[in-house]
C-alpha cells in the first residue's frame, strides 16, 4: 500500500491572526447548505457561502434539461429535519427541488450570507497565520479560520474527447447547460451517453425532433420506476402527521439498503439479492423493447451495481418509435454535419446533445487548487499516492478542512444521508475543539491511514471486485483503479460513526 506519511506536526508558537470569517463554505447546493445550518446550530454565524452559479441549489439550479427529476424518491432525497410533504411525486421533478433548495436557504437565513457569482480559484492555509486564504476571481482574498468544500461531486461537465468535435457547426448542448431557448422541433439530433441523465432526456428529445440517434458506449441497468401522482390527500397527511412521512422516509430508505449496500456493497454475502435485481431489470427490458437486436444492445454485460443503475419506466420504450435509432459501433469523429462510426457508417445531424456526464477524479476532488501545510497539493496528493479521506471529510496536513465531497463520503444512494451524516461529524469535531478551547483541527495519519485500510477491506467484499467491472467504464473507479467514492458501510454505521467517532483521531491546537 502507497502512502505519502510526511513529517511530524510541527507545533507553532504563534497567536492566529483573526481572520475575516470564522468560515467560508464554497458551494450553495444542498451540501454547502447543510454545512452553514450545522455551523449555525453550534453558533459559529460569522461564515459567507461561495457560489460559482448566479443562484443556490448546486446541480438542481445547473440542471434544467427536459425530463430532470431525483431519482431517488422525494421522502428521502431531503433534509430528514426539514421535510417537505408538499412533493407533487412519488419522484418529484427537478423544478420542485429547486423550490426545495430556496425554501431551506429562506427558512434557516442562509441567503444573506451566500454571494453568487463568484468563483473560487484556490485556497492556500496559511502555517504562520493559523487561516485559510481562498482566492476568488476579480476580487480580494478572503480569510477564514475553516475551510468548508460543498462543490458536489457532479459539477465539473466532461466534454467528450472525440476527434473533430470541435469543427460541428450545428447546435451542441451538454446537459449540465440547457439552453431552454432552443426549439428541438423537427431537429435531426443525436445524443451521446447513456447514463443516468439520458435515461430521463432521451424520451422527452424523441417526442420533438424528426429524427433521434443515440450513441452508446456501455448499456446501463434500467428497473421500473414506481412513480405516480401523490395525491392531495396524502400530502395534507404528511403535513398533519409528520411521523407518516418519516415512516415512509423510513421504507424507502430500507428499500435503498436493499440495492446498494446489500447487493452491492455486500456482493460477497448476498450475491443472490444482487442477481436478482439483475433478472429484475432484465425482465423490464424484455416487457418494453420489441426488436431482440436492440434488447441485446440495451442489455449490460457487467454486474448490476458496478455504475449507477437507474429507475424508468420510458426509457426502453423510447427504442420502439421509428424516429429512435440505437447507435452502438464507436464514434470516429464528428464532422462539421454528421457523426462518423468506425464502422464507416454516416449521420447526419444538426443538433447534438451531449449527457456525458461529469469529471470525477481529474477535475472534480477538489474542484479547484487547495495548498495544505508543508505546501500539501490536496489535488496532486491524491492522484500520486491515493484518493484518501478520514471519514469521508478530513485529510492529514489540511488544518480546518471539511471536505464535504470527499472520497469514501458517499453513503447509500441517497446524497442526503451522506449530508447529515457529514454534518454530525462536524458536530463532533466543533464541539471538542470547544471543549478544549481549541481553534485548529487536523486528523493524524494514523487514523487516515487505518480508515482507509478499513475502508479498502470492506470494498474487498463488493461487486466492485468481486463482480464482473470490467466493461462498465463506471465513474465509481478513480484512476487507481479503485472504487473510492463510496462508504462501504450501511446507512446506520455511517450515521453512529460520525457520533462516535474518537476524538482522539485529531489533533488540536
């Protein structure tokens, strides 16, 4: 195992200068959000929020392509202490959780303090002063005691590198920046990608344009999505009755378990849960897809789980109009009004729409420069020695860092049980500095590094070893060939450890 250990904390006798903000917290989606309520809750309110966007939200403000919605029911993808019994669906669609996003900024006096606009380009700790100094673009350095990241782990857009890309003249539209201006009607489009966003674009794009071309790398696992209207009645109930929404809160978080950590995460001990959520979505897409050809096509030849699988009840179906054509031979390169396959094969198009998702590991973790002590290059240091974070949150030689989109931070399928587990962390860790009279934290390598040997074990038992991966070219696996975003442990241990964690994991000052 490759670790980069570096020297010995080395004390400073130095009074810290007292820096503009207590804390910065980058990022206004639903991550920097529950960040600044946690700050608040321990009565730290001196912190600004940092927003590269011109409004908060994080990916549900970027987002606006047609057919957006949470893929994860409503219930659960929200703030287990800020419900909202209002969801139109059982999925609700992207638009409400914009809404979603204004109403906790209104609700906890968080908007005053975030400012738009505005683009961080670094941060650099600095040893003398005890404070972070973030670098923003056009403006004057900021200063805070802690550095909070909630830059998400899909805001960075990844353009394909396809030869002759650059040289369309036609209209290119990535899904991460729709342009709601223009019309698609009667268009001969394609798409590139096949994940989960084209899963809900696709079907919507094929009702407008003339004709519809689809170019797919690698199939994704499709199962049916049981949504429908929620009735008035329902939502007066749960707004009456909070505890029937926490109950089914409750059952639609078990059934998440069931998917990602027992079929996935714990392939070794129940491989027959995992295979059979492959026979399920198998069954799906021989009730929806007529031609056998593009059934073999859509059909995956990796395990269920190694990429996100997905719910819909559209998507197939999609692949019976005469207008979809299903395009799996690869792209040689795109010309000024055509795509060209390998196979010699010649489309011409005039709108092409790119759902090739987001850049994880080079350019996402972390999404912009930050210098640690010893002049530590977060960025580099993962990327040359291992993507690593104590818990999910915290990383040797980076003094007052909270990373909220870390590797290993991702627990369950649903982003907000790693929200609220990060924000207990937070509690911990605050609430002992306060008990000490401390101002400075920094977890030691120890406790890294025996969080990321426990971590790699229990990987050791998942689909992501243990199955077939090979052809999934899923985001999960970092250029080290390993699984790291995800905590491979239930809901519930994640939670209890960010409670229980020893304290003694860090160092204070």
């Amino acid at each position: 195992m490759v670790r980069d250990k570096g020297k010995p904390r080395e004390a400073n006798a130095m009074t810290p200068v007292t820096p503009r903000y207590d804390a910065v917290i980058v990022g206004a989606g639903f991550g920097g959000m529950g960040a600044a309520i946690q700050l608040d809750r321990m009565g730290i309110g001196n912190y600004v929020i940092l927003e590269r966007e011109d409004d908060l939200g994080g990916t549900w403000h970027v987002n606006r392509y047609p057919g957006l919605a949470v893929d994860i029911a409503s219930v659960t993808y929200s703030y287990s202490f800020e419900p909202n019994p209002y969801w139109s669906r059982v999925f609700a669609p992207g638009a409400e959780l914009k809404r979603y996003a204004e109403h906790v900024a209104d609700s906890y006096g968080l908007r005053a303090r975030m400012r738009f606009d505005t683009v961080v380009e670094g941060a650099r700790w600095d040893e003398d002063a005890h404070l972070w100094i973030v670098r923003v673009r056009g403006g004057e350095p900021l200063t805070a005691r802690y550095l909070i990241t909630a830059t998400g782990f899909l805001s960075q857009p990844k353009m394909p590198d396809i030869p002759g890309i650059d040289t369309f003249a036609g209209k290119v539209i990535h899904s991460a920046a729709w342009d709601d201006d223009y019309d698609l009607t009667g268009k001969r489009a394609a798409v590139i990608g096949t994940g989960a966003t084209a899963v809900q674009l696709i079907p919507q794009v094929a009702k407008k344009v003339a004709e519809l071309t689809v170019y797919q790398r690698t199939p994704i696992w499709v199962t049916p999505k049981i949504d429908r209207r929620i009735p008035p009645s329902v939502q007066r109930l749960f707004a009456r009755v909070p505890l029937t929404q926490r109950l089914a809160r409750l059952a639609n978080t078990a059934l998440l378990e069931l998917i990602m950590v027992v079929g996935v995460l714990r392939y070794r001990q129940a491989r027959i849960t995992n295979r059979g959520a492959e026979r399920m979505a198998r069954a799906h897409l021989r009730r929806q897809v007529r031609d056998p050809e593009v059934r073999r096509k859509l059909t995956p030849d990796y395990s269920f789980g190694c990429k996100r699988p997905t719910f819909s009840n559209n998507y197939f179906p999609t692949f019976n109009r005469p207008n979809v054509h299903l395009e799996t031979a690869p792209i040689a390169r795109v010309e000024p009004d055509a795509i060209v396959t390998a196979d010699g094969r010649v489309t011409e198009i005039d709108t092409l729409l790119l759902a090739t998702g987001f850049n994880l590991w080079d350019a996402n973790f972390p999404a912009f420069e930050i210098i640690g002590r010893t002049g530590r290059d977060l960025g580099a240091w993962w990327r040359e020695t291992r993507f690593q974070a104590y818990a999910g949150v915290s990383m040797p030689r980076f003094p007052n860092l909270v990373s909220l989109n870390s590797p290993y931070s991702y627990s369950g399928l649903s982003y907000f049980t790693t929200i609220e587990a990060q924000m207990a962390h937070m509690a911990r860790l605050f609430g002992e500095m306060k008990r000490r009279g401390a101002t400075t934290f920094e977890v030691t390598e120890a406790a890294n590094d025996a969080f990321l040997d426990r971590m790699t074990t229990k990987l050791g038992d998942s689909v992501f070893y243990l199955g077939d991966c090979a052809s999934s070219r899923s985001y999960y696996f970092n250029q080290h060939g390993e699984a790291a975003l995800l905590r491979p442990t239930s809901t519930v241990d994640t939670r209890r450890e960010a409670g229980r964690f020893p304290l003694s994991a860090y160092e204070y000052a």
